[in-house]
C-alpha cells in the first residue's frame, strides 16, 4: 500500500493550503537589526510553485502590522521573497510576529498560533522521515551488484529494505493522521488529511475533484506534486499516454478556474522537463481561454519558444546572405516557400538538390520561392556549393553550423529539413524530398 506515498510530502509540505473562505486576519510584530532599504514588510501568497506579492506595510521603528481579508494556508511574510519565512494564515485572527532581518528565516518567530506551531511540528516530522527515506535508498544502492554476483543475498536484503521503508511511510501516514484527528477544525489538520493515503487510493481517486474545482487548491505546490506523482505511478511513460492524461486532468478541471488555469501551468512544465514534445496545442489553449490574465501571459513569454509544428506560423528568420545583404523571410512574397536547411558538407543534403533544382524550374513561374538556410560554417565551402549545385534561389546563412540561429528556432536536428510555408507564413507540410515534394507541389499548384 505504502509504495505509493507521495514524495512529495517530504518536501512540498509547506507550501499548500486551502480553506472554504477568507477570513479576516492581522499580523504584527517586530524586526530587528533591519537595514536602511528595508522600509516595508511584504506578504506573499502561492500559486503553484510560485509566489506573488499581495500586500504590504510600512516598518515604523521596527514595528509593522498587516491585516486584510486572506485565504487560509501558507504565505511568505519578508523584507522581500529572498528575505522571508512561511507562516500559516488560518481562522486565528492576531498573530504576533518576530525575527532578526539578517537571517529573517532562521530567528521568526510567531506567538499566539496553533496553526504555525502544528506547521513547525510538521516540518521537523518529515524532516526526519525524509531522511530515513534518504538514507535506505543509499543503502539500496550499495547492494546493487550483488544482484549479479549474488542474487539470493540481493533480493533477501531488498525485502528488508522494502520492508523497513514501509514501515517508514507506515509512520508517516500515522503522523498526518494524527494531526487531522486531533486538531480537527484547523487549516492544519485539513491539510495533513490530503496527505493521508489509505488502502483504497487508486488511479482513479487520486486526484480528487474537491483538487480539481477548489480554488483554495492552487495557493500552493500541492496539486503540483499531486499531478507530478499522479504521472509516475499512473501514467504510461510514453508521450501519447502523457499527452491524453494531461489533457483529462485539464478536462476533469473546472473550466475558466484557477485550478485549471494552473493545471495548464502543471502540465505544461511537467512537459519540458520530461521532454514531450507537441506542446503547442496547450500552449495556444492555454492562453485562449485565459485571454485577460497578465499571469498567463507572463508565464507563456518566459517559456522556451516552441518548436514551430505544422499549422504554425513560421519563425522569423534575418540572416545575411553570401554577399552579406540580410535577407527577411517575412519579406518574401510567393504562394509557396520551401524552407531548405541544408550543408556544403552533408551529402544527403546535396544528393537531394538536383530534385529541389527540378521542382524549382517547374514551380517557379506559379509563384514558388526557395530560401536556403545553409549549416555550414565555412564560407568559401557554402559559396562553392552553391555553384556547383545551380541553387538560384537566396541562400543565407550565420556560418554558426549547428549553433545556427535559425536552425534552433525550427527545431533542426538532421538535414536535409525543409519547411513548406504558403503565402500567409504557415507551415503547410515539413521533410518532404523527391517524389513526395513533387506530389505537394502539384497538387497545391494544380488547384
């Protein structure tokens, strides 16, 4: 049963919540030691992983008091986020706060609160479990090679292993029910009941649709590790199987929410990480259906740009050509572009370009353009080349070879590659050579 506890209740404990409403909430106290810039205190709140800005107050004499209407769960309190503790805001009202601005997360201190003291149990607790959870995943790795050597003794210490790690995560599971047992009522012991996993928990409650369609939910890294489990146990480790999953759980979430909203964000990191590619689906879903958010917007301009799939708008590319001239893709006119990555050295590339010569000749009077993106990173070598070979069409390259500017923007991995392009910039069809370029090409043309 155990084998399947969550990872992440070593080390995501801290920065999840959630409650029904907000209540009303103060914090006041005293900094010491503070510096000249350090004129305000700010208050932090999660969403997902990470945490935005939401109130602050002006430091008097070290003096400082917060009040407002809050979500129960964890917030960071600080002279900014790099200088800033957790704290539990749940249904007690006034906190007193303290802490000594040069190391304003080891000296906090908050009296006056249930919450916070349960939280700091909490974080003691799992730390300690973490690190018996540390040090028999070493063990196992020191036994590795008698699994060769000798295997009996191997899975006779294994099970020993396994066995002493279950009952690790056994405790554990006590601890947080413990905790929801005997302070019912609090943020802290809903929190710790997420965490409880019994012998019914299964691929299909896992994720649970109080997860899904609560607000309260996203103000912290709980559903993100939630989901990040939810795919190693559960999901199939191919990208089809990731892909349809990820799509459910943004399905399964309530629409125009923030839990679907950051399911979006999950998802999507998850992704990268993993290396999913096709991603550009989520990508545009995402920011349609958050049109207004500067969140979403933010978060979207931060990623890597995508790699431009069929559909998509081609990339811009400006790059000099051989005489040094820039040439600008978006300036090009024609009813078809064909995109040719390409190389003096590739041989593959240059056994295709009598083909793409012929297609040219035929296709170019009915509004067919070629721009050749070369990959080499030796001048006299591309000019050579494109003598030799009768490419009329612009050539144009940043001689960067496979660090070529353009290169990375598509995507390019192999060459030859070619992008097929129609008047609008959109990217028709990709890695067509011969036979299959010539069908493409009559069949645009003969419409």
């Amino acid at each position: 049963m155990f084998k399947k506890i969550w990872c992440l209740c070593i080390t995501l404990f801290f920065a999840f919540s959630f409650s029904y409403s907000k209540n009303t909430f103060s914090i006041s106290g005293k900094i010491s030691n503070l510096k000249e810039n350090q004129k305000y205190i700010f208050l932090y709140q999660y969403f997902g992983s990470e945490a935005f800005k939401i109130d602050s107050a002006k430091i008097s004499k070290g003096q400082f008091e917060i009040s407002g209407n809050y979500i129960n769960g964890f917030y960071q309190l600080g002279t900014s986020q790099d200088n800033a503790t957790i704290i539990v805001i749940g249904k007690e009202q006034n906190l007193i706060f303290s802490a000594d601005a040069t190391n304003f997360m080891g000296t906090a201190k908050i009296s006056g609160s249930v919450e916070n003291d349960l939280f700091a149990q909490f974080v003691a607790v799992n730390a300690s479990y973490g690190q018996s959870m540390k040090q028999l995943a070493g063990q196992k790795n020191q036994i590795a090679m008698l699994a060769k050597t000798d295997s009996a003794k191997f899975y006779l210490l294994m099970n020993e292993l396994r066995m002493k790690e279950d009952s690790v995560l056994s405790a554990q599971n006590g601890f947080f029910s413990k905790i929801y047992s005997n302070h019912k009522g609090t943020f802290m012991a809903d929190f710790s009941s997420i965490f409880i996993i019994s012998d019914t928990t299964n691929l299909n409650n896992y994720i649970t649709k109080r997860e899904l369609e609560e607000e309260t939910f996203t103000v912290g890294e709980m559903l993100v590790g939630k989901v990040n489990n939810y795919f190693s146990y559960y999901v199939n480790k191919t990208e089809a199987d990731f892909q349809k999953a990820g799509q459910i759980l943004i399905e399964k979430s309530k629409p125009n929410s923030p839990n679907r909203e950051l399911m979006y964000r999950i998802v999507i990191n998850l992704f990268l990480k993993v290396g999913v590619k096709n991603i550009s689906d989520l990508r545009k879903n995402y920011a349609k259906e958050f049109p207004n958010s500067a969140r979403v917007k933010q978060y979207l301009e931060n990623l890597p740009k995508p790699l431009p799939e069929i559909g998509d708008i081609a990339p811009e590319i400006f790059l000099p050509d051989t005489s040094g001239n820039f040439v600008k893709l978006s300036q090009i006119k024609a009813k078809i572009i064909i995109l040719d990555f390409w190389a003096s050295w590739c041989r593959p590339c240059r056994a295709e370009n009598p083909n793409v010569v012929k297609a040219y000749n035929k296709y170019k009077s009915k509004g067919l353009e070629i721009v050749g993106i070369s990959l080499d990173d030796n001048k006299n070598s591309w000019k050579t080349a494109i003598k030799k070979d009768g490419l009329v069409w612009p050539q144009v390259s940043d001689l960067r070879g496979w660090s070529s500017i353009a290169g990375a923007a598509y995507g390019v991995q192999s060459i030859p590659a070619t992008f097929i392009l129609n008047e609008k910039g959109e990217i028709l069809a990709k890695n067509l050579r011969g036979p299959a370029l010539e069908e493409f090409l009559s069949n645009y043309f003969s419409k």
